[in-house]
C-alpha cells in the first residue's frame, strides 16, 4: 500500500479528529524539497524521504500539514519572514503533536521548550535570538467559508465528545457569528456535507460498540432524508414554504436521492425524490405531533442516508435516545430541542 495512503488509514483509526483534518488536504510530490512542506490546504513531500519514515511517523506529517491549515498558518504569515515562520508555526504544532503522542519524524522542526506557545509568540522568540526586524505586519483577509464551516463542524462534534486532542483548546480561537439568514445556513449545512470526502453524518455503525464515533465514506450523490411535519399545528402558509425549500433543494444538485416523509403522529406518506421524478405538492396529516414515527422508521431502513432535514415546529414528542441519524432541525419557531441542530427561520 502507499504510505501516504497507509498513513491516512492510520491516522484516521488512531486520531480520527486529526484523520478529518487531513482529508481536505491536498498531495503533491515534489522531489526538489529534501523532507516535506505544508501550504495553506496543501501536503508537498519528496517520496524518498517518506520511505526512510515509519507508518506512524508518516502519520504525523499529515497531522502537521493539516493543522497548518487548520490554524490558518499561511494565512497568518502576512508580511513575516517566510522560512522563519515555517520554523515557528511546525514547532507549535510538532509540540501539540508530540503532547498527543505522534511520534516526530526525523528533520522535524521540533523543540519541547516552545511547548504551548502560539506560532507569532515563538516567531518573535526566533527573530530575537537572530537579531533580524521585520516590516509592519499587513492584515490578510481572505478565508475559506467552506473550510471555516468544516472546521466549526468537525470541533463541534469533538468537543461534544469530549475528544478533542489534548491542549487544542488553546489553539481554537472563538470566531464571531455573522448574522446569516436561516436559508443561507441551510445551504451552507447542505453544501458542506455533499462535498465532504468523508461525513460525519452518520458516523459509521461498526465502530460505535468501541465509544468510537468514525467517519463514513460518502458518495457523490446526495443522499437524505426530509421529513416535514403535518401536524394540525403547522399552518398552510409553513406547509408550503417547506415544500418550496424542499423543491429549492432538489434543483440545488445534478445527483440526490431523498426519502421524503409526511408525518404528524405517525408515517402519512413515503416516497423517495431523485431527479427523475417531481415533487408532490398533496400534503397529509393533520394530527398530533409525535416525532418518534419517523425516527423509528429510519431505524428501519438497509441502506444509510447522511442526515435528517425535520421541517417542524418543534411541538411534539421526541425519542427518549439520540438517535444515530444527524438531524437538522429548521423550526417555525425559537424551540428546545434534545438533539441535532436546528435553524430557527426568521423570514
């Protein structure tokens, strides 16, 4: 097997937080550099010096890469000095690494003095001890959304799990929410977890005895579940701008297969929605709300689907247990709910 790819499979079991991280990173190989560099989304290594590496330390090159881009090192840089930089930003993440138990490859920049000091603190450690002055730092304002949304997911679920990486924490700085209209984060819900290499939604059923919640591999089709509830208390005006999100949805993809449900106390209606077939507008229900229907009819199914979009207004009787099943939430109204995310729509 290739030892880029063992390494993946590796990282992924061991460190599966870092194994995510790794997953948006590019591979080049490039046999002009003597060990390996990351870039801003970017893994670039000469091959003959991963041969010299065992599987585990391989395992930590892809771990430094990712968390260079993790942590923004590039973006970072601004008007520093480049190499010297380099040095400063691998030796906060070799450190962080080795905390977590990754063994550092040799010609690592690695130094266990620096140990929990942010990259700009050690970088201005090294300029001192070299007697060299940089210019006025520029800001540097480009940033990836999609990344951004990736990494708020994946630290999100980790922390809920209590399975951060050891001293991460520090390195994890709060970010200010834009004020984001309910659709605009439905989609960027959406478009982030279409064009994951790996989702998190579901995490894969084999290893969940072990305490483990791993990534499943997805396709490039879109595929879901959508249930909308049709209750007594939704109104006509909410049925339909479901509906029309729903049908907003479906022109957003070349590739989907959604398994749309109707519900109010139970199951009303099944059908499953691929572009060869159009959207039926005839709504059914009208009871009480028990959320519990769809839930275990999901239960139910042989095949997986990424995650649950629930149309509701969040009245209703939900599972006693999470289930497993991601579930998005878009409610009529501001709602306590016991699981998943939820959007509250404002317009």
């Amino acid at each position: 097997m290739d030892p880029i790819e063992k390494a993946k499979a590796k990282l992924m079991f061991e460190h599966p937080f870092f194994g995510m991280l790794a997953t948006k990173l590019e591979i080049e190989e490039n046999s002009n550099i003597d060990s390996f560099k990351a870039t801003a989304n970017k893994l670039i290594y000469n091959s003959q010096y991963l041969k010299l590496l065992t599987t585990s330390e391989v395992t930590t090159v892809l771990a430094n890469s990712a968390m260079h881009q993790m942590l923004y090192h590039q973006e970072r840089q601004r008007d520093k000095i480049e190499y010297i930089w380099q040095i400063a930003s691998d030796y906060a993440i070799n450190n962080l690494l080795a905390q977590n138990g990754f063994d550092i490859p040799p010609l690592a920049n690695y130094d266990s003095r620096f140990e929990g000091l942010y990259a700009e603190e050690i970088y201005k450690t090294l300029l001192t001890q070299l007697d060299i002055k940089e210019s006025k730092q520029q800001e540097q304002t480009t940033k990836n959304s999609e990344y951004e949304l990736f990494l708020e997911e994946l630290i999100n679920k980790y922390s809920k799990l209590n399975e951060l990486p050891h001293a991460i924490e520090k390195f994890i700085k709060p970010k200010s929410k834009k004020m984001l209209s309910w659709k605009s984060i439905l989609y960027r819900y959406i478009n982030y977890n279409a064009k994951l290499d790996y989702t998190l939604f579901p995490s894969n059923k084999k290893h969940l005895y072990r305490g483990v919640a791993l990534p499943s591999i997805n396709s490039n089709e879109l595929k879901i579940v959508v249930a909308i509830d049709t209750s007594a208390s939704i109104s006509k005006d909410k049925l339909e701008l479901f509906l029309s999100e729903l049908d907003a949805i479906m022109q957003s993809f070349t590739h989907y297969k959604i398994l749309f449900l109707q519900a109010d106390y139970k199951i009303q209606n099944i059908s499953y929605i691929t572009p060869a077939t159009k959207l039926q507008s005839k709504i059914v229900g009208g009871g009480s709300t028990d959320f519990r229907a769809v839930f275990e009819y999901i239960k139910t199914l042989r095949e997986d689907y990424r995650f649950l979009i629930y149309f509701s207004d969040g009245d209703g009787v939900f599972p006693n247990k999470k289930p497993y099943i991601d579930t998005l939430w878009i409610l009529t109204k501001e709602k306590k709910i016991p699981f998943g995310k939820k959007i509250v729509i404002n317009n």
